[in-house]
C-alpha cells in the first residue's frame, strides 16, 4: 500500500515540477507514473551500486547528499531510456530528486504509526 502511495505522490511531483521547471518535459501523468515506477525499480537494482562507493568516499558524512545525487542520476537514466520524459540538464534532476525525498519524508512521517510511551504507576500510602 505504501509502495502505490510513493508512486502516485512521485508521479504527482514529477509531472507538477515538470510544469513549473521549462527543462523538464513529461507527456502526461500516465508517463509520470511510469517515470516514478522505473526510478523505483533503478534505485533499487542499480542504485546501491553508485551509492555504498559514493558513500565511502564521503566518510559517511553526507547520507542524504549522495542519496539525492543517486536519485538525480537514476532520473537521467530515465531520461534516456524513455522518449516521453526528457530532463535537460543535472540540476533539474537534482531539483526534482529533492523534491521527490521531501515528498516521501512527508509520506513516511504522516504514516508513522505513533509509539506509546509505557506509562507510570505511581502509589500513594
């Protein structure tokens, strides 16, 4: 369930951001959504493959740096392995990627089932 919500909210931002940002093209919200399936499906398979060196170069100093270029680099795959999605430039990549993470940071934390805090019995005599 989650992972339908991810897609539709990144779909949503990906064709919103393509709109608003003149270097980013998307046909329309069904390639939008193939666009976000297919970054879930590079990120998965082939984005570990950029981020565990990147991250070793960092030190593990900046997680969430090299996880944004990671997924600005899968969204350039995108790029080019599909003819209604074209993205002209890294920045724009880079801009959506970020937005795409606030996105789901939204979702996981609206989500988020709250914990109960175990509470204190007190006794008095």
């Amino acid at each position: 369930m989650n992972f339908i919500l991810h897609l539709l909210i990144d779909a949503a931002v990906i064709f919103g951001l393509a709109y608003v940002m003149p270097q980013v093209e998307v046909k329309n919200f069904t390639s939008a959504l193939l666009v976000a399936f297919l970054l879930a499906v590079l990120n998965f398979f082939l984005g570990w493959l950029i981020y565990y060196p990147l991250h070793l170069v960092t030190f593990f100093l900046m997680p969430f740096l090299v996880r944004l270029v990671v997924t600005a680099l899968m969204l350039k795959l995108v790029d080019k392995l599909m003819s209604s999605f074209t993205i002209a430039g890294f920045w724009p990549a880079l801009v959506i990627a970020l937005a795409v993470a606030l996105a789901g940071t939204l979702i996981d934390e609206s989500l988020a089932k709250p914990e109960i805090e175990p509470t204190t019995v007190t006794m008095v005599r």
